[in-house]
C-alpha cells in the first residue's frame, strides 16, 4: 500500500526538542528528507499549514481483549481507536482468554494481529509459575508480564518463591502488576460494608503497592534483570524509586493516575474503578513531580476497556480498567498548553522512551531513515471528548465532556495514511514490532 508522500509547511518536532517549520518527505514507509522547500513529483501531498508533526505514539500497556473477550475491544477496534488517538504502535497484555503463555498463544495473536490492527503490534508473554521455559525462548516477545496482584486467575504469581525464579534465570525485560496480594485480600476482609465503589481505593491500598515495588526491585537488583513497574499510582512509591531505583529499572504512569483521583468516584461511580486504583489528589502531585524529574520515564494507558452494562454492576461485582489509548495523546498535549510540560517531553514519554525502554529500533522520533509513524495535530482548537465519536467497541471514556486539544488530523503508519481528517482508512495495516536486547 505504500506510497510516497510529502508533507509540507508543517512545524516539525525534531529529536533536539526544537520546532522547525517545514517539509518531510516519505518514501517507502521511511522518513527521507527533512527540509524546506522539498521537491517529490511522485508524493502525494499533505499541507500541513497550522498543525504540529510528531512522532506517532508508542503505547507500552494496552489490554485490546482479543482472543476470547471480543465483545469488549478487539483488534481492529482497539487499532481503530489507536489511529483516532495518535497511537502508532501498542504493546498488548497476556490476558486475554485463552493466556498468551506459550509460543502457539503469542503466534495466533501476533496472526490475528496481521489481519486486523491497523497500526504497529507487539504482545507480552504472561508468566505463571509453570511455563518458565516460554518465557525465556518465545519470540517475538516485547517482554514477560507478570501480576503479582489484583488477582488475575492462572496468571497470578504473587509470593517471593513464585516470582523469584522468573528473575534468576533469562535476560528479556520483566514488566510487574505491583499490588501485594495478600495485604489486598486481607484488608477486603476489614471493610464490611463494600457496596462504595470508592473503597476500591482503600482495599487495594498504598502499601498493597509499595510492597510489591520493593519486592520487584530487591529481585531485580539481586539478578541485575530488566524491570519495567507498570502504571505506578502512588507517591510512596515515586519516592522509594527515586532513591533505589537503578539503571536496569524503569517504571510507568497512565494520565488517569495523573489527571483522576478518589474524588471522581463521586462524579463517575464505577467507571472511575481500575487496578491499581486511583489515588488522592496529593498523589496526583507527586506522580507530576516524579513524571518531570524524570523517575518515572514513559506513560502507558493501561487501555482496559469493559462494556457500560458491566461497569453499571454495583461494586464490587464491576469490573476493574477503562479505555484510553483515544485520549491518552490528548490528555497529554493538553497539560501541555496549560503550561504543565514542554512539548518536547510529552513526545518523549510516549514516544521516544517507550522506544528506547522496549528496545524497537527505528521508532519514536522524527528521524531521516526512521520508520514513518508520524502524526499531524491541531494543537489550536479544542474539542469536547464526546462518546458518540469513540472508536473504542466499549463507547465511553472517563473523560467524557474534557475539553481537549491536539486531536490528530493525519496518522501516518510506515507511510500510509490510516487517519485523514477524522475518517479512518481501514485498508491500512501495521506491522509486528521487533526488539532488540533488553
């Protein structure tokens, strides 16, 4: 499908940080040239007056459903949605029904993948405490989950003696679920009447998740193994990883734990329910804090999505997760003109580090010779996020009504367009990731 393409008069982010007003030239599925004035009687051409090039967004966390749960999400849904939302390529969680723990798991999906996602695919290997073997040798695997908590069935490996083993043997990167199970399973026990969807937050408390980051990190560090702590939602443990964290260790936030917190269960009952939960306001701040330090290095969604019947069940019977991938860029881009962060960060936690902490050569950044996964925003007009106009399969958001800015106008994957002027090409099909050493 590839063509050549030639956008022009576009303000470009570069590597750097630095804007520069111009053209970028696309052949093959590569960046080619960036300059002004460029010349490509062969392209076709996209003017690019008023909006902003960024490197497509790399989204490290995202449960897409697919196989077995297809009524919430599937694959070309969720991809859909990644293309309405700026998200170029996605890293997709095991649990899905059956698990991806075995080569033939991860061979169907990345299959399933190839007919179906209209934008760059990778997926994790989930560990349980049999298949030890899988984890070390599958491949293409961007790298091993493992849920220390909130309980997730034969995927759940919760106890030192469990975990321990997966760390001491094998080099690829190991991506934790940090909630201490048994402290969630014993404070569940103190609450009797559970029926607030609000207690979610106190069951699964701060401590349920330090206690795990510790425990990930006294492995990781005794083994020396690549760890990446995936959506960290507590100050607490910001402040253990400023000081302990390592240079084999990463870690993750999601801008619900940044931009939500325990008051909006108030405002929207369960569909502000997810694991780890949202946290106070103070929280938020400190996560802001740790994000622009540099602690915490990238942002997943966590993309979870449930239908609107399944959520309206009363807690605790509601299930945990909700969509973001369609947001998540906006969220983001958002903060951004209200003074919060540079643009160069934003492209750097969803862009550049994702890519850098994965190891996917050629992505996240505008680069001569890079892949062409690249963005057009229009960073001058706001838009309410409304659920009529969702791609996601589930139809809602948590930010339902936010005003936003940065709405993609383009998205551009390996030099096709798979979004043009909010109508989604769906032709348009991606290509699994690779990963180099962790």
């Amino acid at each position: 499908m590839t063509s050549n393409l030639l956008i022009r008069n576009a303000e470009i982010l570069l590597p750097n940080g630095d804007l520069f007003l111009g053209d970028l030239s696309i052949k093959e599925g590569k960046i080619a040239e960036i300059g002004t004035q460029l010349q490509d009687d062969s392209a076709q051409i996209i003017d690019a007056t008023g909006l902003t090039l960024l490197p497509g967004v790399i989204d490290p966390q995202v449960h897409f459903r697919e196989p077995g749960l297809e009524y919430k999400e599937d694959l070309f849904t969720a991809s859909c949605a990644c293309a309405k939302g700026g998200v170029t390529s996605f890293l997709e969680m095991p649990n899905t029904k059956p698990l991806t723990t075995t080569q033939e798991r991860l061979d169907e999906k990345l299959h399933l993948a190839s007919q179906k996602c209209l934008v760059n695919y990778g997926f994790f290997m989930g560990a349980t405490a049999e298949n030890l073997d899988d984890l070390r040798n599958a491949n293409p695997a961007c790298g091993i989950k493992i849920f220390m908590g909130s309980n997730h069935g034969a995927l759940l490996v919760s106890t030192e003696a469990e975990i321990e083993p997966i760390f001491a043997k094998g080099s690829r990167l190991i991506a934790v679920h940090a909630e201490d199970q048994a402290r969630i399973v014993e404070r569940k026990k103190q609450f009797k009447d559970i029926s607030n969807p609000a207690i979610h937050s106190e069951i699964q408390d701060e401590t349920a998740a330090l206690n795990a980051t510790k425990l990930a990190v006294k492995l990781s560090n005794k083994y020396q193994r690549r760890l990446h702590i995936l959506h960290l939602s507590t100050g607490i443990e910001a402040e253990y990883l400023r000081e302990h964290k390592t240079p084999w260790i990463s870690t993750e936030v999601t801008p619900q734990h940044l931009l939500l917190n325990t008051d909006d269960y108030d405002r929207i009952g369960t569909l502000a329910q997810m694991n780890p939960p949202l946290r106070s306001k103070q929280n938020n701040e400190i996560l802001w804090k740790a994000l622009l330090d540099g602690v915490i290095d990238c942002i997943a969604t966590d993309h979870a999505p449930h239908t609107l019947e399944e959520k309206a069940k009363p807690y605790p019977h509601s299930p945990s997760g909700m969509p973001g991938v369609e947001t998540s860029l906006l969220l983001m881009l958002t903060e951004y003109k209200k003074g919060r962060c540079t643009l160069a960060q934003v492209v750097k936690w969803m862009c550049s580090n994702p890519a850098k902490l994965y190891n996917i050569p050629n992505k996240g950044e505008i680069k001569v010779g890079y892949d062409a996964d690249v963005i057009l925003v229009d960073l001058k007009n706001y838009k309410p996020v409304l659920k009529e106009n969702l791609s996601t399969k589930c139809g809602w958001s948590p930010f339902e009504g936010w005003n936003l800015t940065g709405w993609p106008v383009y998205t551009i994957v390996l030099g096709n367009i798979a979004l043009e002027k909010g109508k989604l090409n769906t032709e348009v099909r991606g290509k699994p990731l690779t990963f180099g050493s962790n």
